[in-house]
C-alpha cells in the first residue's frame, strides 16, 4: 500500500521541515506508518502556539497515515522545560484529566478520529505511566541514559543557563518522553515521531531508548520549524494574551480578525504553513496577493480556512457577520456576548433598564455619557451633518429618545459617530 503523497516533500515546499533523523525518511513514508505527536495538557484550551503541530498531524493523516496524538497526562504533571525559561506550575490530576478530553475535542475538529481507515487516536500518557514505581523507572528506564548526553540537549542546556535554573522534576521529563516512544511503538508499532524544532532532543532520545529496550529497533524522527513572525517572535499572541482555539476563550471573530491583520511580511509562511491548497495552487495565490496587497487576500484565506476548521460553518458565518458589522453593517439581533466580542475594544457606558423604559435619555444624551461628543452641542452637530448611527443605522432626529426598539442585542445599543468611532450604552 502507498501513500498518496510525499509528506516530507510536502512539508519541504512548504517551508516546514526542519530535521530529520534520517536522510532516508521519505522512502520509509513512502507506505502508511503510525505517527505521533504529543501535546502538554496544561490548559484546558490549545492554542495558536500548537497549529504547526496540529496541521502537521492532520497533513500526515490526508497522505495515508496514522496519526496519534498523545496527550501528556503524566509529563504535563511535570512540564517540558524546551523552550521555557521558568518551570510550569503542576497541575492536579482531576485538572488534567479535564484538560485532555477538551484538547480532544479541538482536536477532533483537524483530524479525524472516526470514520476513516486511518482514523487517528487519542492517546495519555498518564495511562501507562501511573503505576510505574520510582524506584522501578529508575532500575528500568534511568539506568539506560547517560547524564552527559543529557546535559547536552540544547532543551536541558538553555534552562542550566538561565536565571531561575532547571528543577530534578523537568530534567526528568525527557525520560517520561523518551518510554512514551518506546510504549507507542511497543503498543501501536508507532515508527515516527514529529514535534517542533524545540522537540529535537526530545524526539532523539526516545529514539536511542527503544534502540536499547527494543533490540535495535529504528525509529525516526522529524521536526518542523516554528511559525515566527519576522522579527523573530512566536506568531500568535495578541494584545490580550495567548489565541486560544476555545471559543469561550478567544471568540470566533477575535480568532479570524488576528489572521485578517497579520502583516503582509508574515502571511506567506502562515498560509503555507495552515492551508490544504497544494503546491500549484498556494503558488498562484501568493502570486496573486504579492500583486494585490491591499486586498489583503492571503490573509483572508487562511482566516477562513482556520476559523472553519477551529470553530466549524457556524464560527465562521459568526466572524464574517461579525467583521461586516464593524465596517458598517446594520445591526439586529446580536447577543450581548457577540457585541461585546466585536466591540472588545471601543469604550462603553451603563445604564438602567428603568432609563430604557422610561425614555430617559436622548441620543444627544447617549453621545455625551459614551464620550462621542463633549457636549450636547458636538452631538447635535454630528447628528444634522449625518454623522450619527444607532446600530449602524442612520439618525437625522436630534430629538430621537433611546428605547427598547433601539436595543441590538439583549440590552445593548451601538452608537456610532462618523466613520469609524463607535461606543456602546449597556443597559443593565
């Protein structure tokens, strides 16, 4: 059985691949293997900083393999120090085991678990590591690593550097990784491990360890590059913190606005890296967009692509309606949460539902209270010269009264005044 098309070559024109173990990987995935990647389940939401793996995994799956992926109840107790500069705090194992089946269900939104030959599985460390003894790992797996070759991983060294050191609980983690490895072979004849370029002394150590528990077994791995933008920071942080890929956390519309926005420098690594197009495709679309960069193409593309795979048909219809919204589309029955997602940013007023009802205040009273105008005279002015909308809605009555019709949502109003300045009266 072949697969139907070259991964590593994949991964090569995309930008993507960064080591290998073996110059000969290609023609080892040149027939359908068993494929890991793992992820820490330190939140109960992945995020942006996970998509390289998450689509890589999901590359490897439409080519014809297996993908696992494992989700570290055991080392997420722990915490991976590559990458890192200060040690993770622990987490309980009830907070764990929360976090491993909301990380499943993103996950089932990329790769398919059910329903294909290759359906991919949802595998936990924790499950075989909980009942190892100390005293056993140690007489079983610490005996087969050398302290000096530890000591050599960039992952271990950086941390031995840095201010704040590296704790006996992570230097133990490569460990724990390592038999992770040796058990996914031993279990699911997984051969392949992939993971980040931080991963690489990770990915090479579980390697050396089923050389010896395994009787000379070859595994293989491979790693990509991380998604940096290009002054050299990690892609995927906004001003609010991490983009998660829960909706609860990072709305649908917030999620598709950061693609939306990221600089023109910047796309062309991100839609190689989180597009299906291939190669003949991507190639005329960049051309296009190199030719049209005001039309910001490639970075509606990957908006939409990742938006549909991270929150589905009805997250995505959310953020365009959402976007059409912001750029002056009228507005009718929103909710509260998708306005105050939209309008995150924009400053707002609260009121009184007895106001409301009582037709207490005017829209000369709404522009002054939210700051539009200063006075009820730059309120007035804006109003006669058309300046002044209600949802988006044009208002040329300076005597309009706010009321329950002018309600969006269930109990805000969006005030707009010009083009772009816009504000919201919460009545509460």
């Amino acid at each position: 059985m072949s697969v139907k098309f070259d991964v590593v070559q994949e991964m090569t024109w995309r930008g993507l691949l960064n080591q290998t173990t073996d110059e000969h990987i290609a023609e080892f995935l040149s027939t359908p293997r068993v494929v890991y990647n793992g992820f820490d389940p330190t939140a109960d939401s992945l995020h942006v900083g996970h998509l390289v793996a998450i689509m890589n995994l999901r590359r490897f799956q439409r080519a014809g393999h297996k993908p696992l992926a494992l989700v570290g109840g055991a080392t997420g107790m722990i915490g991976d120090p590559s990458g890192r500069s200060s040690e993770r705090n622990l987490l309980t194992v009830e907070q764990i085991a929360h976090n491993v089946e909301c990380i499943k269900k993103q996950l089932s939104r990329f790769i398919d678990f059910d329903g294909v030959d290759n359906s991919a599985r949802l595998v936990n460390n924790y499950d075989w590591t909980k009942d190892w003894t100390y005293l056993d790992f140690l007489r079983d797996i610490g005996k087969l690593f050398q302290i000096n070759v530890m000591l050599s991983k960039d992952s271990v060294k950086s941390r031995l550097d840095a201010e704040n050191g590296l704790s006996y609980t992570e230097f133990s983690y490569m460990l724990l990784q390592s038999f992770d490895f040796v058990h996914l072979y031993k279990e699911y004849n997984c051969e392949v491990q992939i993971g980040g370029s931080d991963q690489w002394g990770n990915i090479t150590a579980g390697i050396d360890l089923a050389r010896r528990m395994c009787d000379g077994v070859q595994l293989y791995g491979l790693t990509s590059k991380l998604l940096l933008k290009s002054d050299g920071q990690k892609m995927g942080k906004s001003t609010s913190g991490a983009l998660w890929l829960d909706a609860e956390k990072t709305s649908p519309y917030q999620f598709y606005q950061y693609w939306i926005n990221v600089d023109d420098a910047d796309i062309e690594n991100a839609f190689k890296f989180f597009t299906d197009l291939n190669q003949e495709e991507a190639t005329a679309l960049i051309e296009e967009h190199r030719a049209n960069l005001g039309k910001r193409i490639l970075q509606k593309q990957v908006a939409t692509e990742l938006t549909t795979l991270a929150h589905g048909e009805e997250g995505i219809r959310a953020a365009q309606k959402a976007t059409e919204i912001f750029f002056g589309a009228e507005i009718s029955k929103a909710s509260d949460k998708e306005l105050a997602s939209i309008f995150a940013d924009v400053p707002s007023k609260e009121c009184t539902q007895e106001q409301l009802s009582h037709g207490e205040i005017t829209l000369l009273d709404a522009f002054v209270l939210t700051g539009l105008a200063k006075t009820k005279s730059d309120a007035r002015r804006a109003v006669q010269q058309g300046g002044a909308y209600v949802n988006n809605r044009q208002v040329t009555d300076v005597a309009h009264i706010i009321s329950a019709a002018d309600l969006a949502s269930e109990t805000v109003v969006v005030l707009r005044s010009g083009k772009k300045r816009y504000a919201l009266l919460k009545f509460v």
